[in-house]
C-alpha cells in the first residue's frame, strides 16, 4: 500500500515525510532532476514553524533561519513608521518562532529526513502526465510513458499541477497583473545602517518592497512587487535593472539605495486561483498550491501547505483512502480559503493603496497597539 505523492517542494516532501513518520510507504513523483527550491527567501510564520515540529525538523531549520526582531510596514514614499509587529519574548510566549529562511533551508532538512527513512522511495525525472484510478488503487501516468501503481495520490505539483488540470479542470491560474522582481545581494555589499535584523516593507502607490537578511547573515532578500497590469504569466525570468526601477517611483531614499544594490533581477507574475472545494477524486487528493494557490502577501503559501501535509497524514487511513482523504479536505478548506482572501486584501489594502485609502490605512495602523495586532493575527499564528 504506497502512497503516490506527486511533486517533491516542500508541500510534497513535507506529506512524505509526514506518511512516513506514521507508519505508510510513500513513493515521491519528481517532474525536475534534483530537488530544489527556486528562489531565495521566505518567511515562515509560527504555524509553519509548528508543522516542521510536528515533522520532526523544527530545530534543524531554526538553526539556519535568521531570527528577526520585528516585521515593519514603512511608507514607500517618505520612509515613515506605519506599522511594528515586534517578535520579542510576548509574541514568541503566544505564538512560537517567526523566522526567515533561505528556502533550501527549508527543503533540504525535509529531503534529508525523507532520505533517511526507509519507507520513502524518492524519484527525479519523473513528471506526471495523468492518473488512472479503479476501487483498488492509483496509476501514475509519467510523461515518459512509464505507470507507477499506489494505493492513493496526493498532487503536491504546484501552481500549475497537472493533478488539478485532470481533477479540477480549472485551467490556467488566475493572473494578479501584479510583478514581482527578487534579486539576493552579499550582506557584505550592504551599508551597515540598511542591515537591521528586522522584515522590513515599504509600501508605496501600487508597489511595494520587502527587505530582509537570509542565509545566517550572508545575504539580503530583496522582493520589489508592482501592481503594473502585467499580463503574461512569467515565472523566473531575467530582467534588467533599469527595467526595474522604472516601477518603483517615487521611492523613499533608504529604499532606493537597497534596490540599487540590486545587479541580477528575475521577475515573476504572480497568479493565484479562486478557492474551489473539488480537492478530491476518490483516491486522488490535491495539496499545497496545487490545491489552493495563493498570493505571497501574507507570506503564506508554504506554512499553508506544510499544515495541509501534516493534517493529511494525520489523518490518513489506508483502509479508509476515500474517507480520509475527505476529512482531510473538510479540515483544510475553509482555512485555506481566508488565507486565500486575507493574502489579496493585503495586496489591496495594506501594500499597494495611494491617497486617502493609504491615509485610512495609516489610520487604522496608528490605533491599534501590538496586542490589537496580536489578537488579529491570532486566527492565523495561534
Ligand atoms: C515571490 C514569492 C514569495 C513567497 N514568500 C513566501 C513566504 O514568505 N512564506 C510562505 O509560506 N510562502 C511564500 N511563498 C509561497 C510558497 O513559495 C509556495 O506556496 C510553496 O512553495 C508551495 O509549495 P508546494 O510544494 O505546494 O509547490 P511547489 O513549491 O511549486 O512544488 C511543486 C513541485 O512539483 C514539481 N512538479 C510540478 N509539476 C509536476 C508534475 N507534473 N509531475 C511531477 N512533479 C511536478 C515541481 O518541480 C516542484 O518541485 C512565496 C511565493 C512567491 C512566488
């Protein structure tokens, strides 16, 4: 009885390992010929942190992640303080660790640990076309033609899963018209007084730039979004610099000198997909953002996924394929789908408004104390 997981990212290898921690074989389903992340940092808030618990490698991805003092939200045109969410001993006492992670260093103590567990059959080069199903079990279809035979299937195969295409049909995701450039800069090229351990957010009229250390102090993330109507779908994508920072104006001066900072840009549209309920064909079940795509504004995506993977092989019944995986989607829907939407109000409301609304948001920042932000966070981290 193994389970097919198809996708190795961390919502995939996160399931696996998961599975295998309770006891099922699992085969992982590889389209790329390595496992590795795409990207360079990313925020993992404290209920991702208590799914890596949960898997077992919180402490190895504590030890790599840069443990900032404070999440800000500045005014992308003056530089002003709009907002301060301090990660000091109060929020860490009701919430647990919020930390910034080179990605791989998110991904490589999953892989490890999948690696080291006998029960985890790890395959690359193996892109999945399609499924087949019958009441016994799950085909694989592999675009070399090859079939792989479990007992379930989990579509752990991204944005653009061909798991959902056949289970879903919805398509093409749903392009956000927004762009967004990241590009990693050597701490050492970064003047001190633009260091501060902190995730730092300028947010300005249909932009917004976020800043922060990765990598045990080597490097600097930097991820600049524009709300510029963008239209092709774009993942990865060279661009110059000039191109660049003709989106962002105007821009404060310490913003402006990070984005200088900046030689190799890559730039991505940014998609998402309405949330639907059909995560499930009988033994077939999707996951992570190849369920329920997000956009990257409440950092987000993969804490979502991490707690689906966990969910799911908790719950996970190889006697009760159907039935579990039901109960699976009805514990993860609803709370996938508020993050769906907070992510987009964020974008609108918080990072991206101009004029009176960025007053009206400034006001509303300016009432409300760190325990207000904290009760309002809680339905999230708690
Ligand atoms: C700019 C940006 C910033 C972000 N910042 C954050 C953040 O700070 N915090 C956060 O929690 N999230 C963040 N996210 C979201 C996060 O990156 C994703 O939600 C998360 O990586 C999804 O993981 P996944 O395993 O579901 O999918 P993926 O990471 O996309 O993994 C899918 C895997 O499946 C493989 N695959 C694809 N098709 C097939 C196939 N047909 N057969 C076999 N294998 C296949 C792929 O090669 C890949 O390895 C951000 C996203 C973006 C774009």
């Amino acid at each position: 009885m193994t389970v097919l997981v198809v996708g190795g990212g961390i919502g995939g290898l996160a399931t696996a390992l998961g599975l295998a921690r309770a006891g099922h074989r699992v085969t992982v389903l590889e389209a790329a010929a390595v496992f590795e992340e795409i990207g360079a940092g990313i925020q993992v808030g404290p209920n991702g942190f208590r799914m890596l618990d949960a898997l077992g490698v919180g402490p190895v991805v504590r030890s790599r992640a840069v443990h900032v003092d404070a999440l800000r939200l500045r005014c992308g045109i003056s530089g002003g303080l709009i907002a301060q969410l301090p990660i000091d001993a109060g929020f860490r006492d009701r919430f647990g660790t919020y930390a910034v992670v080179h990605r791989n260093d998110v991904l490589t103590p999953l892989l490890d640990a999948c690696q080291d567990d006998e029960r985890v059959d790890l395959r690359v080069n193996s892109g999945v076309e399609s499924y087949a199903q019958d009441s016994l079990g799950v085909t694989a279809v592999l675009r070399s033609g090859d079939r792989v035979h479990g007992s379930a299937l989990v579509g752990a195969d991204g944005l653009r899963s061909a798991v959902r295409r056949q289970l879903v049909g919805d398509g093409d995701p749903q392009v956000s018209g927004h762009t967004t450039f990241r590009a990693v800069i050597p701490a050492h090229d970064v003047p001190s007084g633009l260091k501060e351990n902190v995730v730092t957010l300028w947010a300005g009229p249909r932009y917004h730039v976020v800043w922060y250390v990765i990598a045990g102090g080597r490097y600097v993330n930097l991820v600049a979004t524009t709300d510029n109507g963008a239209a092709d779908p774009m993942t990865g994508k060279p661009v110059d610099h000039d191109e660049v920072l003709r989106h962002f104006s105007p821009l404060c001066d310490d913003a402006a000198r990070v984005m200088e900072l900046a030689s190799e840009w890559r730039a991505w549209v940014l998609c998402d997909r309405a949330p639907v309920t059909t995560w499930q064909d009988s033994r077939v079940v999707l996951l992570g953002d190849a369920a329920h795509p997000v956009l990257q504004y409440a950092a987000q995506g993969a804490c979502q996924a991490l707690e689906d993977a966990v969910c799911l092989s908790s719950v996970f019944d190889p006697r009760d394929v159907v039935g579990s995986f039901a109960r699976y989607v009805s514990m993860r829907h609803a709370r996938t789908a508020r993050v769906h939407h907070a992510s987009r109000l964020m974008g609108r409301e918080v990072y991206h408004p101009a004029g009176d609304a960025a007053a009206d948001r400034d006001a509303m920042f300016a009432s409300w104390t760190t325990a207000d932000l904290h009760d309002r966070l809680e339905w999230l981290y708690g």
